[in-house]
C-alpha cells in the first residue's frame, strides 16, 4: 500500500503551535541516523515515539499503514483573519475574478518566475490556474507547450478513446495532474502536483491576489 502525500497549509505564525500538539514524523538522514522530518506530523495517539518523535522513520510508518501529515508553512496566508478568508472565497466561489486583471497580476503565488503566464493560458477559472501551477512540476512540464496550444479546445480530447476522455475530460485531453498520469498507467516517480494540491493552490493564488488588490 504507497500513501498519496497530504499537505495542509497552515500561516506560518500559526504552525509552530499546531506541531506542538503533535507527534513528529522521523526521517534517515544520509548516515541512516533518525531525525525530525521537516513538515510531517501524526495525527495518530498509538505511535511509538521518544521525546515526541515517531522511533520508526515515515516510510516504515508507511509500510504499517500510518499515514504521515505534511503541516507546511505558507506566509501568504499570514494576516488573514478568518472573516477576510471566508469573503475571500466567497468571491472567488461566486464569479467575482476579474480574470483579465489577473492576468496584468506581476508576482502571482508559486508562477512569480513565470511573468505573463497566466495571460499566455488565458485563466479563466479556478480549474485553469490549477493546471497552470502543476503544468509547470518536472513530471507535466513536457505537456506545457500542447496545453497551452491547446487549452480551452477539444481538439485533443476527441482524438482520445472513450476511456482516456473521462480521465482527460477536465484538461482538454492533455495529461497533467499526477492522477491523470497514474490512471493513464504511468507512474515514473516523476514530481507532479495531485488536483486537490493544486486546486488548494489555485485558491491560495487567488486569495493572494483579491488581498493585493
């Protein structure tokens, strides 16, 4: 059994907090000596540990079939209260993006390498800024070039088969989440965002950009 990596984005002046409540994940360093993973936690009581450190290195843990937490620290969530986040969201959930001005948005979060992309994939949608932050990960990056000729086309999509369309239906034919990869029988260890990481993301992204704006 191979657990799926969960992250939970937490403001950073608040993750320090929510770890001490929790039991730390352990990792082998190069020597093959234990020591705190960087982000991972367990929510589980019946772990062994010493000093609030799990004995048992996260891929063992896996191996028992514990799944290991990833509490990662995200400053562009710092000075948010949680009314600013609920409107936030509101907007967004409610069709208020003015997409074009996003657009022009210079430095947006995780693509500020990137200048102008967003506009080079016109986004016009929560799903589309998705693909646009795990198009750019090693393991889709070699479909950047076809998602971004075909985007908002079903010009790929009704070459495939029947099959890969219902996998492929909500990126336009073109492979790009590490799910869509996996069901499409490749699995090469190659690094991609999963669609729920990169919706949460695209989120992120927006929020940030409503806040500046």
């Amino acid at each position: 059994m191979k657990f799926s990596d969960l992250d939970i984005d937490i403001p950073s002046k608040e993750s320090s907090n929510i770890k001490l409540n929790l039991l730390k994940s352990s990792i082998l360093n190069d020597k093959g000596d234990i020591q705190p993973h960087p982000a991972g936690v367990y929510f589980y009581k019946s772990i062994p540990a010493f000093n609030g450190l799990a004995v048992l290195d996260y891929k063992s843990m896996e191996a028992l079939k514990y799944q290991k937490i990833d509490i990662l620290n995200n400053t562009f969530l710092d000075d948010l209260t949680q009314k600013e986040f609920i409107e936030y969201i509101s907007v967004i959930e409610n069709g208020g993006i003015d997409w074009k001005k996003l657009w022009k948005y210079d430095e947006p979060y995780q693509l500020g390498k990137y200048p102008g992309i967003l506009r080079e994939f016109k986004v016009c949608s929560v799903l589309d800024v998705a693909m646009v932050l795990a198009i750019i990960r090693p393991g889709s990056l070699k479909n950047y070039d076809k998602l971004k000729m075909f985007m908002h086309t079903d010009k790929i999509l009704n070459k495939r088969s029947n099959v890969d369309k219902k996998i492929l239906e909500e990126t336009y034919g073109i492979p790009v989440f590490d799910e869509q990869f996996k069901k499409l029988g490749i699995d090469d260890g190659k690094y991609r965002y999963k669609k729920p990481h990169s919706i949460g993301y695209a989120f992120v992204l927006l929020i940030d950009f409503l806040k500046k704006s």
